[in-house]
C-alpha cells in the first residue's frame, strides 16, 4: 500500500497551554515495497510522524491516505485492519508486554486481529528464529527478559500478524553490536524476500544510508529534504546544520580531501570508490 | 487521555496567584470552604462568584482550560442538580410536567449545592493549577507542623503527597503510550461486552502497575544513595516566607469576608 501524507499539520494538547505543534505541513510519499528511513535530531518528529502511519494519530488538518483508507475521517473497521496491515514496533518494548508466558504475548496481536490461532501455533518457532530467540523462551515470563530479548519478543509478535508495512522506531537501540547488525538484516531480508515496505526510524545514519532507498530527514516538525543515500552523502553541511550526524565513510572522505590532499572524483562513497581513490592517490604520490 | 483531567497539572506563570505563599493559599481555600456553606442568600452566592472568578481572570489561566478540565466533574454536578429538583417539594410549584412537580426550594437548594460544588472544584483546580506539587506539600508541611507535637509523621506525609504529586503527569503519559502500544497490536475496548472490555484493560493495567513499582524503587534507591534519612537533620531548600503581595492579599480578603458576612441574611 502506497502512504501518501498531503500537508499534514499535528499539534498535541491543542488549545490548551500546553499545545504543541509536531508535525508542520508535512508532504510526503511512501511507495509500497519501498526502504525509507526516517531521520532527524532528537524532538523533530519522527515518532509523532510514525504514529500517524498507523493510525495512532489523525492528523489535526491536513490529507494522510493510507492505501485505500484516508485520514482523518476512516471508520472504526477500516482503522482496525490498518492497525494489522502497518505493524509498528515502538522504541521501550516494556510498554506492551503483560502476558504471562512469552507465548501468549506472541499470540496477542493475532487473537486481536482475528487470525487462526491453531494455524499461528505452528509458525512460532520459525518466528522466534527469524528474531534470533531461542524456543525454550516461550514458556518464560516475558519480564524475566533482558531488554533486547524483550524487543525480538515484541518484534516476534509484531511479525506474527502479518503486516505488510513495517514501522520501527529506533529498532536496534539497546541491542549489542552484532545484535544490531542481525537485525538490520533481517529487514533487509524481509523487505527483499516478501517485498515489505520499512519505514526506520534511526538515530543510525550509517544504517539509514546503507540499507534505506530513500532518507526523510526531519528537522523541526518539518521535512527538511527526502534524498537517496548517495544525494545525501553531498549534504554534510545542512546535515550538520541541523544537528545530525554524517556516516563514518562521509567524514572519512572529507578527512582525505582535507588533510592528504587527495583528488575525489567519485559519485558514491564505499569500500570500494574509497579504496580505488586511494590507490590512485598513492601511486600518483609514487611517481612525482 | 491527559487532555481531559488537568487537576494537578501546573501550568508556569509570573501572575499574582502564583505568587502567593502556598500557605496563604491554602488557607484561604480552607476559609473558602466555610464562605460556601455559610452562604444563604443570592447575593452572598454571587459574591462567591465574584471571588472565584476575580481569582481566575488574575491567574491569566484561560477559563476555556479550566473548564475543559473541569469535563468528568460536569456529570456530578448536573446530577446533583437534578436530584434536588426532584425530591424537594419546599414552597410553590414552579412547573410540572409528567407528573413530577418542580417546586421553588427544589430550584433553589439543587442550584446552591451545584454552585458549591462546582465553586470549590474551581478553586481546587486553580490552587493546582497555579502552584508546584513541591510548594503545595511545603506548605502543607508547615501547616500541619503543630502535629508534630502529637508525633503524627507530617514530614512523611507530606513527602508522599509530593511524590504522588510529582508522579501524576509521568503516569499519565505513562497510560499512554502503553495504551498506543496495545491498540497498534489490535487492542480494541471501546467495542464488545462488558465482560470483554474489562479484559481488555488487563493488557494496560499490568504493564502499568510494573512500570510503576519499578519507577518507585528505582526512586527509592536513587534517594537512599543521596544519603535521604527521614527528616532528621534536615534543613529546607525552599524558606516561605509572606511578601507584600501576600499582605495585600490578606488585606483583600479580610475586606471581602467583612462584605459576604454583611450580604448574608
Ligand atoms: N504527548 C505529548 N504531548 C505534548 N508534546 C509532545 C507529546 N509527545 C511528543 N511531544 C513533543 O513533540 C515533539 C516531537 O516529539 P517526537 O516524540 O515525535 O520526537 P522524536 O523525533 O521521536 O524524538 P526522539 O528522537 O527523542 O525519539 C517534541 O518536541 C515533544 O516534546
Ligand atoms: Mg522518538
């Protein structure tokens, strides 16, 4: 399903001292099947603006479509199978557990959303496979979890109901490093092997521009620019403008240009454009 | 969810109500209480009004708000208003339909309980509104300091009631998103059974009442590695003390008890 936001305006706590705009004029397009992640310093918006993606949030004025369901203005029904089509996965798994057994947190969002509960049995060990969880955890209480365990848990039931676009705020936070790595692949693998659409939320750059097709950055409550990794790799100044980070190769190339002198005329920045420039510069180095 | 219940939501200012000694302030809600029931007549009603809303316009707190608040409280007072319509038949009917007659004291006793009511929420809500949950339970500290006389534990008591205080709004915010997390994994208790939507606070509840206790001890540890000791040997960060705003204050009052006492009947 495509995610189509027409100048979205969210205020909190309107009309009281307390009011607070988090989302201002917001216009953007998400195509089913596509990678984007969203990015921006901590208070731009980007948990407000995934909320909305969901349904969580209507926007206060403003057009949201959300494949064949438009905001505000969905009915109860139509709110609820867009609830089981976006899953989105939020930054402190605590908030939602409460089951007993890990096992029955698992089957929760399936028994709310009507699924056969026989059938979703039978897929939950490769579902806790696919997050990295042993199967001896299904019968623990989901509070004796270490934090990153919680959040496979959490991801675990978020999978088992079938969500064709994936929302996950700041997914990784908390896991270790390789933990992280895992996981990033296994959106990877989602979005590549069942065409899910991810929507990430990252304070990650390095993450953002090495798995994502397109970059939201966002800065103030409002889009600041929506660019491909390798646009985004010329933006270093307005990136730190804002406040955020740029990836490790990034500086890494600013360093060479202005430290070593080295000649950069390559489009992309990797392994490999890094590596051939600096061939190039050593042997031209080798040879005056 | 936070939107409709502001009592206890302290709203920043620089007004002459949030300048006013807490003590004073508490003070005079406890002579208010009194001023309500002691009122008899409609002029001394109106000067309650007066009083309340005269208080109100020098807070600068937008009336729109406090009424906004004031949205779960609306139910008690209608209701009380129409209990006393209905069952009190002092003096000449006024109207009747159905059958039930209306009756003049009817009309006057539901409308003075309603106004007492909801004159005292009112002021309940502004004393909140203009003053921290940490002046609050100063002042009641040193309010109830003569208790101590009396080994009634005042310093544990007020230090509770800053706690719960202070904890209001994180667990509101708290609510919600837990109850974000749940409806986005299909959670649904507007619809079904009864029986069915009760359950379906369960998912809320438990994570709630975890995140609770493992706020409070994650607090109690924090004050016991600060050397927290109970009372002994403390000095007090804050000092109240009355400023010419507060004799001001008193004067006002003082002029304005004369006046209600004199408009009774
Ligand atoms: N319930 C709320 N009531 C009032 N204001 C809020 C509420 N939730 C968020 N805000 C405000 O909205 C703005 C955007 O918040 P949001 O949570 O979307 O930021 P974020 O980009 O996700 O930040 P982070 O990177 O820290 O998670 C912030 O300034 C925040 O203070
Ligand atoms: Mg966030």
């Amino acid at each position: 399903m495509d995610i189509i936001f027409e100048n979205v305006n969210y205020t909190y706590q309107p009309n009281t001292p307390f009011s607070h705009q988090a989302l201002k004029d917001i216009s953007l397009e998400i195509k089913s099947g596509s990678f984007v992640a969203v990015v921006g310093h901590t208070g731009s918006g980007k948990s407000t603006l995934l909320q909305h993606l969901n349904a969580l949030l209507q926007p206060t004025s403003g057009r949201l479509v959300l494949g064949n369901v438009e905001l505000p203005g969905a009915h109860h029904e139509q709110i609820k199978s867009i609830r089981q089509r976006v899953g989105l996965l939020f930054q402190y798994p605590e908030h939602q557990l409460f089951e007993e057994t890990v096992k029955k947190e698992l089957l929760f969002g399936p028994k709310n959303f009507g699924f056969d509960l026989k059938q979703v049995e039978t897929e939950l060990n490769d579902s806790l496979q696919e997050v990295g969880l042993e199967e001896s955890v299904l019968d623990r209480s989901p509070f004796e979890l270490s934090g990153g365990q919680m959040k496979r848990v959490a991801l675990a039931s978020m999978l088992l109901a079938k969500p064709q676009v994936l929302v996950l705020d700041e997914p990784t936070a908390g896991l270790d490093p390789l933990g992280q790595k895992k996981m990033m692949q296994l959106f990877k693998s989602l979005h590549e092997n069942k065409q899910h659409t991810v929507v990430l939320v990252t304070h990650n750059m390095d993450d953002a521009m090495r798995y994502a097709e397109k970059v939201i950055v966002l800065n103030q409550g409002t889009v600041e620019c929506v660019k491909s990794p390798s646009e985004l790799i010329h933006e270093r100044d307005r990136l730190k403008a804002i406040g955020l980070d740029v990836p490790e190769p990034v500086e890494f190339v600013e360093y060479m240009k202005a430290r070593l002198g080295v000649l950069w005329e390559e489009e992309d920045i990797n392994e490999q454009t890094i590596s051939r420039t600096l061939v190039k510069h050593l042997k031209g180095g080798a040879t005056s | 969810m936070n939107q409709s219940l502001i009592i206890g939501q302290y709203v920043p200012g620089e007004s002459v109500v949030h300048k006013i000694d807490p003590r004073l302030k508490l003070i005079i809600i406890f002579i208010f209480v009194i001023a309500v029931f002691m009122a008899n007549n409609i002029w001394s009603y109106v000067s309650l009004y007066f009083f309340v809303f005269a208080s109100v316009a020098l807070s600068r707190i937008p009336v729109a708000y406090i009424f906004k608040g004031l949205k779960p409280v609306w139910w008690i007072i209608i209701i009380t208003f129409m209990f006393h319509l209905f069952i009190n038949s002092g003096g000449n009917v006024i109207v009747s339909f159905l059958g039930i007659n209306v009756y003049e004291q009817g009309v006057f006793q539901g409308a003075s309980i309603a106004t007492r009511f909801f004159l005292l929420i009112i002021l309940a809500t502004l004393l909140t509104l203009s003053t921290t949950p940490i002046a609050v339970t100063d002042a009641v500290e040193a309010l109830l300091k003569p208790l101590k006389k009396v080994r009634f534990p005042v310093h544990e008591i007020a230090l509770m009631m800053s706690i719960s205080l202070r904890f209001i709004p994180t667990f509101m915010q708290e609510m919600d998103k837990i109850s974000k997390a749940q409806a986005a994994r299909g959670l649904d208790y507007t619809k079904g059974k009864l029986k069915d939507r009760f359950k379906a606070l369960l998912p809320l509840l438990i994570p709630l009442l975890i995140s609770s206790f493992k706020r409070a001890e994650d607090l109690a540890l924090a004050m016991e590695a600060r050397g927290y000791q109970g009372e002994e040997g403390r000095t007090k960060l804050r000092q109240l003390s009355f400023s010419k705003i507060d004799y001001i204050v008193i004067i006002s009052l003082i002029v304005f008890l004369v006046s209600f006492y004199m408009i009774r009947v």
